[in-house]
C-alpha cells in the first residue's frame, strides 16, 4: 500500500489516499503551533513520537472496545487509518483545571473536576475554534441530538481508559482533546490522535508546577526541553503493554 494523493495538509498531519478508498494513510509532521497558528515552531522527532504515542493508545482503546479510526502503523511517522467524515467539533474532557478553562472561569490550575467535564468546540480556525452550547451545536446541526449523546457518553468511557492508562505511566492526564468521525454506515469512530499536541499529562514523581508538565504547554508556554518530555511520555507509553 503506498501513499497517492495528498488529501489535507493541517498543522500537524499530512493525509494521503492510498489505492483503497476505505483506507488513509496519515503522516505525523515536526511542525507545532499553538494559539490557534498564531506561534509556530517544530519539536524535533515529535511526528514519530507522536504517532507512536497514538497507534498505542488508539490499539489500547480498541482492546477496550472503543471503535477507532487506526488500522496500523507502517513507518515510524504513519498511520494507516479507515476513511471517515470527520464531525467539525473538537471534544475535550477535563479532569483538572487548566488552560482555557482557568482562563474563561477563573478556576485555579489545578483544581479537580469531578464529575469529568465534556464540552465541545467548533473546528473552525476563522472563528478561532469557539466554545458551544449543545443548543448552538444543534442549531448549527453540527450533530444531531442523539449524536451529541453518543459522543459524550464515549468520551467519557475513553477518558475512564486513558486515566488508567496513564496511571500506570506515572502521568496525570490532566485533559485532552478528541476528534470523531462518521464511517460509511454512520457509525461514529474515534479518529485524529491522541498525544501529548492533545492532552494535559502531568508527571507523578514531580511537584514542581513547571517541571511536572510533559505535553505542549512546554512548547507554549517556551518551558524548555520539549522533546524530552515528549520523549519521556513516549517511552512510558511503550512500556505498558495493550491490555484487554
Ligand atoms: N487542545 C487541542 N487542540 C486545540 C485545542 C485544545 O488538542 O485546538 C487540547 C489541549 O492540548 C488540551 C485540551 O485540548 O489538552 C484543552 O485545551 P484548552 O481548551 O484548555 O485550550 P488551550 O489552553 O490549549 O488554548
């Protein structure tokens, strides 16, 4: 199977057809950015982590019975991946308070957030990826009603797995953010990656609000040694073996 065509180029990810329909194939770039493009920069090697971290995860969900968009990964920096109609919503699952979060509520970092929270963005970088209410996203018919059910109640089970996970990593996952997509039967399927670009993972053997974090607030925040915390979080994943 060989790459065709380039699809989409995003910030982070290249995605290619391949010579079957149903099959993608995507390539996890060096590129970063963050505050909606306006700082951009690369993390050396972070496609290959980052793909790595992601095809373990998304085989770890799988293993738990959550239907993903990952088939396998045959390079270091690609995925091949099933063809879905990506939603436009971005979906993010708090544990601990950080980020927009703090900024828009006042809440301090840190702060546990239980019951998880689930809350939805619109992808669109125009309007700079707004927050909706799940009104606005039906008025926007962004997601019907049973649809936006659907996802919150997977996001959850996902964060529940993920917790799991990363406990045994020594890692806090602090929050994240997932994309989904619709197959051929609209069926809904997790899709995008999940990596350190995407979630909050704070280290459990630091207290140190700086040296804790292991994910791109070090590339946004400029906190230094931003491989080596990607590196860190990729060779802990590794470590822990696909579980069923
Ligand atoms: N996130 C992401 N892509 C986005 C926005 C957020 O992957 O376009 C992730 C981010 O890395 C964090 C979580 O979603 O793990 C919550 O992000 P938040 O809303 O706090 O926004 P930020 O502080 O990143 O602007």
């Amino acid at each position: 199977m060989t790459a065709q065509q380039k699809l989409y180029e995003g910030k982070a990810k290249i995605l290619y057809t391949t010579d079957d329909p149903d099959i993608l194939l995507t390539y996890f770039k060096d590129d970063a950015t963050a505050f909606n493009a306006q700082k951009r920069g690369s993390i050396q090697g972070k496609g290959a982590v980052n793909c790595a971290i992601s095809s373990h995860l998304f085989r770890q969900l799988e293993a738990k019975g959550i239907p993903t968009h990952f088939i396998d990964q045959p390079g270091t920096n690609e995925m091949r991946v099933r063809t879905v109609k990506i939603l436009p919503l971005e979906v993010v699952v708090r544990n601990i308070a950080a980020g927009s979060l703090c900024k828009q509520t006042g809440l301090a970092l840190g702060t546990p957030i239980s019951p998880p929270l689930v809350e939805f963005y619109y992808k669109n970088d125009d309007l700079g990826d707004p927050l909706l209410t799940r009104d606005r996203l039906l008025l926007m018919r962004l997601a019907t009603a049973e649809q936006v059910e659907q996802l919150q109640s997977m996001a959850l089970r996902i964060n529940e797995i993920l917790i799991d996970f990363f406990q045994h990593c020594g890692i806090t996952l602090v929050d994240f953010k997932l994309e989904f997509g619709l197959d051929a039967e609209q069926k809904i399927i997790l899709a995008d990656e999940i990596s350190p670009d995407t979630c909050r993972l704070w280290d459990q053997s630091e207290t140190d609000p700086a040296r804790r974090v292991m994910d791109k607030d070090r590339f946004r925040q400029d906190l230094g040694e931003v491989e080596s915390a990607y590196q860190r979080v990729m060779q802990r994943v590794l470590a822990n073996p696909v579980s069923l």
